[in-house]
C-alpha cells in the first residue's frame, strides 16, 4: 500500500505507550494496533484530529505517500 502510517515513529518521538495513547484519543487497544501496524484501510478525519492533538504533530507526521 503506498500509505504509509507513522504512528509508532511519533509515539516514540512523544515517549508514549499504546496503551496511554488509547486512554486519552478513546479509541480501542485493537483498533490503535491495527491503525500503527498499517493495516487500517481508512481513518476518520475526527480520529486523525484527536491522535493529532494528544500527540502534537501534524497529519503528515503521521500519514506518508509512496509510489509502488
């Protein structure tokens, strides 16, 4: 897929868990896994919003385009 989801990079980068992130954005363990892993096949903007917010970054921070 040439999207390519850098949710653990900024998870990193703001030292923060998983399990800490899926407290303060409300979103499930499962659901948080399957969006860091890439395997998600689409995101809701108010979900990209609240991960932006609680993590301080920009969606590009967290979402990057690459030819196949």
């Amino acid at each position: 897929m040439p999207i390519i989801v850098n949710l653990d990079v900024m998870m990193a980068k703001r030292k923060m868990s998983l399990n800490e992130l899926s407290e303060k954005v409300g979103l499930t363990l499962a659901n948080l896994s399957i969006l860091k892993t890439g395997k998600a096949k689409a995101i809701r903007f108010s979900t990209l919003e609240s991960i932006c917010n609680v993590l301080d970054c920009q969606p590009g921070d967290l979402l990057e385009y690459t030819k196949e």
